[in-house]
C-alpha cells in the first residue's frame, strides 16, 4: 500500500513539473518573440541643430545626447537628457522664444516635437509658460498640450489650467478652462 502511494505521489509530482517546465520554456519564448529591440542607429553627444528654410536659420536645438531610431518604421529621435530650442523670428532676427525641456521626441514623419518634463517657454516678450509636457507642430509653428499650465505675461497677468494650443509668437491663444488675473490692462 506505502509503495502505491509513494509511486502516486511521484507521478504527480513528475507531471507537474512536466507542465510547470513546458509553461515556463513557453512563456519566455513567447517573452522573447513579443520583446522588441530598441537600439539606436546611432547616438550623437553635444549637438547643436540648425534648422533653416530658404537659407534663413529658423530654430537651433541644443541637447547633449541624441539617440537616433529613425532605422524603425516610425523613425524618430530622442533627446533623453533635455534639449534647448531656440525658434528665431522671420521678420525680426533679434525675437526669439526659447523652449527648455528635460525629455524631448521628434517624429520625423510628423515633424512634431513632444517636450516632458518642466517643460519652460520664454519669449522675447517676457511672456512665461510652464507645463508638464508639450507638443511642438514644426510645419504650423503651433504649440498644444492637454496638461495643466501656467502662463505668465510681462505684466504679472497670468492664465493657468488643463489644455492649450497657441502659435509660437503668443499671439493666439485657444484654452480648454481656465483662471487667470490680468494686470495693467490700458484702454487705447
């Protein structure tokens, strides 16, 4: 009878560690057949990005580390240690908005640059924005996010809440909800 028991208890414990081996190889192959290899084509330190169009210089960027993954079929470029935009005026060289991030994407095939992280923009006007995360669309010079902001005039005035879009001079604004406290309004 000690003898059937223990044969028992052996086959149960040899087919459940069949199984546990077979589901156990199972998963990390399936682990491995689902991993997708993110290695950049190329890593690029301290660059300094001049964009121009017509031969006018339109925005330098400035980031430390730069890794390229445009070999991917939505290629794009990740700047992991913040970047430094500079968007020059077309009409005035001497205007400029500085936009300062901690984390920063570029799609190529969209041209749009998303901004993480303090994210900061300051224009030549004394006009400040703050937010947690920003997207730049290159092609319309617009900027938009969903996120809470702060936006602060060279007045002391100042809008905050969810949700922006607004061109890159700070010219037009479009809020989602909003507080805010204007100061030193004049009537013209």
């Amino acid at each position: 009878m000690r003898v059937k028991r223990y044969i028992g208890i052996f086959t149960v414990c040899i087919t459940g560690s069949i199984f546990y081996s077979c589901d156990e190889a199972n998963f990390k192959d399936v682990q491995r057949f689902n991993s997708v290899s993110f290695n950049p084509i190329g890593i690029s330190e301290d660059i300094n990005l001049k964009y121009t169009d017509s031969g006018r210089v339109k925005a330098i960027l400035v980031s430390p580390l730069m890794n390229d993954y445009s070999n991917l079929e939505y290629g794009f470029n990740e700047f992991p240690k913040g970047i430094v935009v500079t968007l020059l005026d077309q009409k005035d060289s001497n205007k400029k908005t500085v936009v300062v991030s901690d984390y920063a994407v570029t799609y190529a095939n969209t041209d749009i640059i998303d901004m993480q992280g303090h994210v900061k923009i300051t224009a030549d006007g004394g006009q400040v924005l703050t937010t947690d995360q920003l997207y730049y669309d290159q092609k319309n010079e617009w900027f938009y996010t969903e996120k809470d902001f702060k936006f602060t005039d060279a007045d002391g005035g100042f809008y905050q809440g969810p949700g922006l879009d607004f061109s890159k001079d700070f010219k037009v604004f479009n809020m989602q909800r909003n507080v805010g406290e204007v100061k030193n309004v004049e009537d013209k």
